[in-house]
C-alpha cells in the first residue's frame, strides 16, 4: 500500500504523471533516418538493375538456353534488397510516431535489432562483394551504400 492510499490523499489530475512524451527532435530524427534509409535502398536498387541490365546486355547474342539460366541467376541479385528491406526504415517511423515513451523505446529496440540483422547480413554476405566485384563495368559500390545508409539509421536511432 502506498503512503498515500494509507493517507487517504490522492494525487489531484493535474499532477498526476502523464506519460512521457517523445522529444519532437528525436521524433524528426527518426523520421529523417527512417527516409534515409529509404533512399538508400532505392539507390542500392538501381545499382542491383544496372548490373543486371548490363549482364543481360553482355548475354543477350547467347544460346537461349543459357540466357534462361543466366535470368534466373540474376534473380538471386534480388535477394540482397531483400533482406535489407524496408522493415528497418518502417521501424524508425514508428518509434519517432510513438505517442509515449514505452511505445517510443519498444520501437526503438525493435530497429535495433534490425539495425544489427542488416549489418550483420552486410557484412558476411558474399553476393554483396560479389556484386561491387563484377566484371560487367558497373561500379556499383553496393557495400559502401549500404555500410553509409546503416550508419546514418545508427545516428537516428541512439
């Protein structure tokens, strides 16, 4: 039983604590991280569609066969934007759009955690360095985008 029950006080209304509110500075923060974010996929986007058209160009005279299989292969360029998706950037609006603290600081563990899924894949994923290593002239500096999209969400989110 708290002191005041046992007082037989109350707290009147107006001091009663309300929850706590979300800085307006973080909540832009994050909103900004959160289109960052979104930017930086598309961009990585383009370049995983540059390669391909250029592959595909490269290809094109080739046995029909070996084109089809050449497509498939390309396929699998998909899979990087894939597992960098725009779950991290959704995550961040959520936590800087959070009416109370506790929803704020739930949000923000969950960007976390992808934040560290997303470094993690981009770090140990060879497709990645494969894709920047081509032999098709495309400079796609895909880990460089990406390593510089993941730390400008890091900065919005701490």
């Amino acid at each position: 039983m708290s002191l005041l029950k046992a007082l037989k006080l109350s707290v009147p209304a107006s001091l009663a604590a309300a929850p706590a509110a979300v800085p307006a500075q973080k909540q832009k923060q994050l909103a900004a991280g959160a289109e960052a974010w979104r930017q930086t996929h598309a961009r990585a986007s383009e370049q995983i569609a540059a390669l391909k058209a250029a592959v595909k160009t490269h290809c094109a005279d080739g046995h029909p066969a070996l084109v089809a299989e050449i497509d498939k292969g390309l396929a699998k360029l998909d899979d990087v934007m894939e597992n960098v998706d725009h779950r991290l950037a959704e995550s961040m609006a959520n936590a800087g759009a959070a009416d109370d603290h506790a929803k704020h600081q739930a949000e923000l563990k969950d960007a976390k955690a992808l934040l560290m899924e997303y470094i993690n894949y981009v770090k140990s994923e060879p497709l990645v360095a494969h894709i920047d290593d081509n032999p098709f002239g495309v400079k796609t500096g895909l880990k460089a985008l990406l390593v510089a999209g993941l730390n400008n969400a890091a900065k919005a989110i701490r």
